[in-house]
C-alpha cells in the first residue's frame, strides 16, 4: 500500500478494483422516472411533477464540495412524505453504485490525491458513468 493508498484503510475493495470505467445503467431520476397517480383523479400530484433540469438543478445547488446527482425516488417516499420524486446524493452514493463496498472506494478514491475521479450523469439515458484513473496519468 502506497502513501496515497491510506484512504483505503477502511474500504473492502483496493484501488485497482475501480480504476477505469464503469456504467451503472438507469440509476439517475429520469423523465420516465414513475410518479404515483391518484387514484381518484387519474393526476400526479404537484408536488410528483417535475423536469430533469429541475432535479439536475436541485441537485447541483447542494452546497458540498462532493458533486450531487438525483436520483429517484420511491413513489412510496414520495407518497408518504409529499416530497419530490427525486432526491440528491453524491455521484459514488451507493443507491447509485449499488453497494456499499463501490460507495466507500469510490468515495476514498474522490478524496485521495493519488487517483482522479469523473463521472457523467446521462439524465436521458438514466446511466451514470465514473473514471477512476491514477493522477499522474490523467
């Protein structure tokens, strides 16, 4: 383990594990994302009604130095808690990487200087790319 490689003390996965590229498909809050319906009415309620750049917008206005992205959420969330049908986490969160193992590599790798990290958020596509890569080679 070199110096930079410290921030993986507690992580289950190394950093060569996430060097390179890898998609996770349909994760982002999308215009297809589902919205519930009332059952009276037929409508969504206003407060399910939104756009992509909305949520994008949402999610780029949390004021953190890790980058936001939105994600869906649940029609039961959005029910119980009357809130919007997307929420805000950072781009390694494990509902978008899908375990917790990925969030804390990704994660260490961010706030390691050894190692550059970029993502793409595809809101039309819903996929979410990240690029892990050694700093001396980016």
């Amino acid at each position: 383990m070199t110096t930079h490689d410290h921030h993986f003390h507690d992580c289950e996965l190394n950093p060569e594990a996430i060097l390179g590229t890898q998609t996770f498909e349909d994760v982002l809050f999308t215009d297809d994302t589902e919205t519930p319906v009332n059952v009276f009415t037929g409508e969504t309620p206003a407060h399910s009604q939104a756009t992509v750049e909305e949520a994008r917008a949402f999610a780029s206005s949390i004021d953190t130095e890790t980058p936001q992205i939105a994600l869906p959420a649940s029609v039961e969330t959005q029910i119980e808690t009357q809130s919007r049908p997307y929420t805000a986490v950072a781009f390694f969160h494990f509902k978008a990487t899908g375990s917790l193992e990925l969030y804390r590599a990704y994660h260490a790798a961010f706030d390691s200087g050894a190692l550059a990290v970029e993502f793409d958020a595809d809101y039309e596509s819903g996929d979410l790319s990240i690029t892990v890569e050694r700093a001396d080679l980016s």
